[in-house]
C-alpha cells in the first residue's frame, strides 16, 4: 500500500525523493517518543528523519540516510477509529512527510496533495 501511495504522489515530489529511504516500522521507537513528548505511541503515524533539503549545505558530510517512516500500528487504529479510506490516509501521511524533506510549510504541502 505505502508502495502505491508512493508512486501516486505528485511527479514534483516523486522525482526528487530518489535518495529517502521509506520504512514501514509497527511503532515509533523510544527515541522518536521520548523526542516528540509522545503520551503513547499510537499518538505518531509517521516521521522524516534526516536534514531538509532547505536546510542541507553542499559542503557538510552526510551524517544518517534521510527516511520516511510510516508506522503501521497507528496508522491502522487511526483507520479504525476515523473509518477514512486507509489508502487514501496512507497517501496523506507520505506526502506530508516527504513535505518535511523539502522544508515544505504545512499549506504548500496540502496543496500538493490536492493537485495529486
């Protein structure tokens, strides 16, 4: 499913994302919890861990690989509990945090979403 979702994302951000690395994990590890004051783990869908293109300098060496994660768990409970299309979700999530890697604000990457 994140699979498809990935490959219906908008071309302007599907053909820059050629060196993120995409995880499915089934939570958020304790490091991601402890970082994003996490009352419990079902609390995060997904991460970008990495260095945001707006932020990168070309002279700085490459210190983790940039990776989305989508963690499974949350994501299926939040389907349960929204009933939202669980495609559709997964989509929202990806986009949203392939916007994280490009320094997106929050309104250009809805828009992106709709354009999609």
């Amino acid at each position: 499913m994140a699979d498809e979702a990935l490959q219906s994302i908008p071309d302007v951000l599907r053909s820059k994302i050629t060196d993120v690395v995409t995880r499915i994990d089934e939570f958020p590890d304790m490091e991601a919890q402890r970082d994003m004051e996490l009352q419990n783990p079902f609390e995060l869908l997904g991460l970008y861990r990495g260095v945001s293109l707006d932020a990168k300098n070309v002279s700085d060496a490459p210190q983790h690989i940039d990776t989305i994660y989508l963690f499974r768990r949350p994501l299926l409970d939040y389907w349960c509990e929204t009933g939202e299309d669980l495609a559709d979700l997964v989509r929202h999530v990806l986009i949203h945090e392939i916007g994280h890697h490009f320094g997106f604000s929050d309104d250009d990457m809805a828009r992106l979403e709709q354009e999609g």
